[in-house]
C-alpha cells in the first residue's frame, strides 16, 4: 500500500503543477488564432480602418485575451520572464528539447570511491583496511533536434572496476551498455515539460552460482539484462538567472531487480558563460524483489566487496554541487556528489566531468526565414495601427486569404533583405484586404508600412 500511495502522490504533484501553470502562467508563445468576442458588423466592401479594429479589441476582446509578447523578452506589453542570461544550448534547462536540426555531442567521464557499505535494513558496514572499491565510466551521447519539440538521443557506456575483496586484486572492464531514448517537451508560460523514453541492454552476461560462495578472483561489471525507463522533467525559469529543474522516472531494471523510481531535483544559476547548480539525486525502490523475505534463494554474484550490483531493493539519496563553463560551441562541466543515505548499496563520492559540443540548431524565425520562398501567399503590409497592434494588408477573400489564417512579417528592402519579426492572425477581411492581428514578436523591430505579410 505504501508503494501505491507514493506513486499516487508523485502523479498529483505532476499534474497539479501542470494545471497550476496551466492557470497562472500565459501561455506567451500561442500559436493559435486569437478569435474576436464579437462579429463584425461591417460588409466585406468597406473594410474598417486598422484604428477602428484596434478600438475594436480595446473595447471587446483584450480584456481576456494576451498581450503581444516579444521573443526576447523585451516589450513593454510583455509578461515573460525575460530569457536567459545566456543563450548557450548547454546551459539550457533540463526540460527544454533541443533545437530543430541541432545536434550535440556530450562525454561523461565519472568515478565513484566506495566507503563502506550500506545493508539491507539500512545499517552500515566500513569496508576493512585495505579493501576497496572504485567504479569509472565513460559515456558519450549524441542527441539531435528532430523539432524544436522532439528530440532523439543514443550513447554508449564503458565501465571499468577496479577492487580489493581482502583477498585479490580484482578488476574488470569492457563496454558496459548502450541505450536510445526520446524526447518530447512544450512550453507552458515559464515552465517547461518533457516527456522522457530510454531502453537499453548491457554489452555482457554475468555468471550466477547457485551454491557456495562466487570466485574471489573475479567481479562483475554490474547488473546484466535490458533496461527502460519512462518519466517526466520539469523546469522553471524563476528569473532571467535562475532555473528549477525536477525529473522523475519509472525505472525498469535487468533481472532479479526490483523496479524503481530515480528523481532528481537542482536549483541551478545562469550566467552567460557558466553555471552553478546545488541538487539532489536519489533512487526510490517500490520494494517489489522477489528475494527479498529470503536472500537464501537470491543467485550469487561476483559482487564482492561492493553492493552496488545484486542489490535488494536499493535506494540512494545522493546531494552534490555541479559547475559548467562554456565557450564557443564548447562547454566543460564539473560535478561532486556524496551519497549521505540508502538501502543495499554503498556509502561513497563520486567525480563527474562533461565535454559538450553542440552546434546551436535553428530557432523557429530561422526556420521560417529559410524557408520563406516556399509562402504561397505574399502581401503587402499598407497600414500600421498606432500602437502596432494591427495591420492591414493588400490580399484579401480573393486571393485565397481565409480568417484565422496565420501570417508571418518580414522585414524587407530592395536589397533582397528578409528579416522574420513577427507573426499573427487573420482578424478580419475582405475581397482585397485583411486586417491581422499581430500575436507574437521575434525581434524588438516595429512594424511599418511595406513589410511584407506572407502565408503558406
């Protein structure tokens, strides 16, 4: 009952800040048409004039529909939180997706020092003199932005082991596992959510002895078998420098282990070129081992002095202090973790280094900026209301132009310039003409008269 309560506890509280944000936080970024609270009045021959439409959403619509938003966050009409301090995709958030066509390489090398060793009820065993145990992996993950909302990933993993059992010297290494995984995350206000897949498989077998003790020449590399988990990440973005993240995961492990739930939570500062993070990582077991009323049927494995591997509904609670710097399209992170409490493990600290390359992707105005010759649609912008709310443009009912249709602004010049600055929303129009209500900003660059508007 108390596995089932937690679960049930962990999916409220995703979904009660998911309904909270839902409420509190505008959704800044809306791609969807803003729908008027009325209906016009006037024929389709004498379109109104982009002040009397303005006037029109003064008096009718604004009172509960957003403001214009600039994408930097700039604006005196805006409620975003400005962006960040620094834009370097290896500073983002751990809920935001790559961009689209982005791709990063990343290269963990980690290594954990065993202290002692953490039983079954908790209670702790000091490793004797002259026993011990390190574990040193070597990860490399390439993920690529398929969209500015999925992501894809694969890595592979090397482990080595290097060990004392009181007895030996006793080492192992070899390619340990590799994975895929997927993402897909959305934004709401200043959260954001990610929805996380990962499987695997390790790269070896491990022996098991069904009587007597396992060989004292010998250690395993870990627990063998295939691996996935499912999960959500969360962050949000307090200020333009600081960021919460959490994440929590359904875990499924190789065999004879239970499942689990690993989470993580960090408070994390921005700057333009590092960051400083002070979190928490930990593993909830939902104690569901079959072995665990009695060990005795529980396989034997070269584990020794470690209880890392084999464990018996193992959990961890693990604090550390993490720090990135980046340059370029470079970024080297640093991290120091200390395992303070858990269950069938061990007491222990661990090192983390990252190399990260990333080639920035493209962000959505230079997606529409490449593409811009594929519009079927390109008009004229003829007027500018006052306070660039509105604009009325030169193509209408006649050239295929339907209320709700979306268009993006360009600025131009008889230079060939073409310059994405804002998008927005058929309001209302004519034969000839279409008045568009301008929804979101890409740059702080007011709208004038012989822009161009053009949809797809």
């Amino acid at each position: 009952m108390t596995n089932k309560r937690l679960l049930f506890f962990l999916i409220l509280i995703f979904n009660c800040a998911f309904v909270w944000a839902a409420d509190e936080e505008d959704d800044v970024s809306s791609d969807e048409p803003l729908e008027p609270s009325f209906e016009s009045s006037r024929s389709e021959t004498t379109p109104p004039s982009v002040e009397e439409a303005s006037k029109k959403l003064k008096d009718g619509v604004n009172k509960t529909q957003e403001p214009i938003v600039l994408e930097n966050g700039g604006g005196e009409q805006s409620k975003k939180i400005a962006k960040l301090k620094s834009s370097h995709p290896a500073l983002r958030p751990l809920a935001r997706t790559m961009k689209n066509n982005g791709y990063e390489i990343e290269y963990f090398f980690s290594r954990f020092n065993s202290t002692s060793n953490l039983n079954e009820d908790g209670s702790e065993t000091a490793l004797p003199a002259g026993v011990f145990f390190n574990k040193t992996d070597q990860q490399l993950i390439f993920r690529y932005g398929y969209s500015s909302e999925v992501e894809f990933r694969f890595g592979g993993k090397y482990r080595m082991i290097s060990a004392n059992n009181s007895t030996n010297d006793v080492a192992n290494n070899g390619l340990e596992s590799i994975m895929v995984g997927i993402r897909y995350g959305l934004v709401q206000g200043n959260w954001l959510y990610a929805i996380d897949l990962e499987a695997g498989k390790t790269a070896y077998d491990t022996s098991d002895y069904t009587t007597g003790r396992a060989p004292l020449n010998e250690i395993v590399l870990g627990d063998d078998g295939t691996f996935s988990k499912i999960g959500l990440q969360m962050s949000l973005q307090r200020t333009d420098i600081h960021i919460l993240n959490f994440s929590g995961h359904f875990q499924n492990l190789g065999r004879n282990l239970s499942q689990e739930l690993p989470y993580h939570f960090d408070s994390t500062w921005v700057w333009s070129a590092a960051a400083i993070s002070l979190g928490v990582d930990g593993i909830y077991s939902f104690k569901l081992d079959k072995d665990a009323d009695d060990l005795s049927h529980r396989p034997v494995r070269a584990t020794s002095p470690t209880k890392l591997f084999n464990s018996v509904n193992r959990e961890i609670i693990t604090p550390y202090v993490g720090l990135k710097f980046v340059w370029g399209k470079w970024a080297l992170g640093g991290a120091f973790g200390q395992v303070i409490k858990g269950i069938s493990t061990d007491r222990g600290s661990e090192f983390r280094v990252s190399v990260t390359w990333n080639n920035y992707g493209e962000t959505e105005e230079q997606v529409k900026e490449n593409k811009f010759k594929e519009y079927n649609i390109d008009a004229q912008i003829v007027k500018v209301s006052a306070r660039g709310t509105f604009i009325k443009v030169d193509h209408g009912l006649a050239q295929d132009v339907e209320k709700g249709m979306r268009f993006d602004i360009f600025k131009t010049d008889y230079f060939g310039e073409n310059v994405l600055i804002a998008s927005g929303f058929v309001y209302e129009l004519g034969s000839d003409w279409a008045i568009i209500k301008i929804s979101r900003m890409y740059r702080d660059i007011p709208i004038k008269k012989g822009f161009a508007a053009r949809a797809e």
